[in-house]
C-alpha cells in the first residue's frame, strides 16, 4: 500500500504545486480589494439578541449569557480603573467570620 500511496504523492505533486500557487496570489488579490467591516456597537448587538429570542433562535439561557458578556464588555470599556476600585473595596474587606485578620488589622 505504501509504494501506490508514494507514487500517487509523487505524481500528483507538479499540480499540486501549481493550484497552491494559484490560489496564494488569487486570494491576495481578492483580500486585497475587500475593505474591513466596521465594528457592532453593543446596542446593534442588543437589537440582534431580541430579535434571536423573538424569533426563538436563541433559548433564554442563551440569551441571559450573551447579554451577561456584553455586560462584562461595556463594564471593561469604563475602565479598568474602575474594575480595580471596586476589587479593591473587596478585598480590602475581612472575610466573614474571619477573627483572625480583625486582630491583625486592628494591631
């Protein structure tokens, strides 16, 4: 089986050689002329996610999980500033039940 699978390889590869070719310099020269797609603002995304459920493409978890990512998203884009604010609050803040950081907290 082996030689048949090596002479297929050996006989086929002047053509594949040249269709490689081919299609490297055919898609760049189409990619070239394609202009990048501008980006969906969150509310473009809202609109889509309404219409998906309204439509019942998407289920309800579906839907309460894109919309719990965009919210994640456009809490990023506040700013990181505020995210460590609030992290910061958190972990500034003592376990519950946990004496042993009060007594070190309060010496």
């Amino acid at each position: 089986m082996a030689p048949f699978v090596n002479f297929i390889n050996i006989a086929v590869k002047p053509l594949r050689i040249v269709l490689t070719t081919i299609t490297l310099y055919l898609s760049r020269a189409l990619f070239f002329f394609l202009k990048k797609e501008k980006s969906l603002t969150i509310e473009e995304l809202e609109h889509v996610i309404k219409e998906s459920k309204d439509k019942k493409i998407l289920t309800p978890e579906e839907t309460d999980l894109i919309r719990g990512y965009l919210a994640l998203l456009s809490s990023k884009r506040i700013g990181n500033s505020m995210a460590l604010l609030k992290m910061n609050r958190c972990l500034s803040r003592p376990p519950a039940g946990s004496s042993r950081l009060r007594k070190t907290r309060a010496k």
